[in-house]
C-alpha cells in the first residue's frame, strides 16, 4: 500500500476525485501490480490510496509517488497540483 498527498493551487480548489482516479490508471504500467485506486478530495488537497500486489512497503510507496508524479505531469487537468513532500 503507498499514500500520496497532493496540494492544490489554492486552499479552496476542489480535485474531482473520479478524474483522478482515471487519471491514475491512465498512466500506471500494466505491470507495476497496481490493484486498487482510493481518493479522498478536499478543499486544497486530495489524498490517494494505491494497493500493490507483491510489492514491499517501500516498493510501493516508490511505485505511487512515481504514479503520482506522471499524472501531474501527463495531465493539463492537474496544473497547479503537486506531489507533498515529506511526514502526512
């Protein structure tokens, strides 16, 4: 399992979670074990769950942050988001 956060342009931005989530599978490898997709949109940040098969914590946790950072950089629908760094 890997958690992200993602931090919007402003405090009162809303993500729609379901294009997220599509988003998400649109740029995951057919290999990378990915299984499960969970977001949770608030104002200002939206918070992901990715599920990994056979992957070890640290694994995973690699695997979603570069999941992450491929959909915000593959979609115009995500201009302004970022990947938080550091402690949730």
């Amino acid at each position: 399992m890997a958690t992200a956060t993602l931090v919007g342009p402003t405090a009162d931005h809303v993500l729609d979670r379901t294009l997220l989530g599509s988003l998400l599978w649109a740029v995951a490898e057919k290999d990378s074990g990915l299984q499960h997709v969970s977001v949770a949109a608030r104002p200002g940040r939206t918070d992901v769950v990715l599920f990994y098969t056979g992957a070890s914590p640290c694994a995973a946790e690699a695997a979603g942050a570069d999941l992450c950072r491929r959909a915000l950089w593959a979609a115009t629908q995500l201009d302004g988001w970022r990947l938080r760094s550091g402690p949730r």
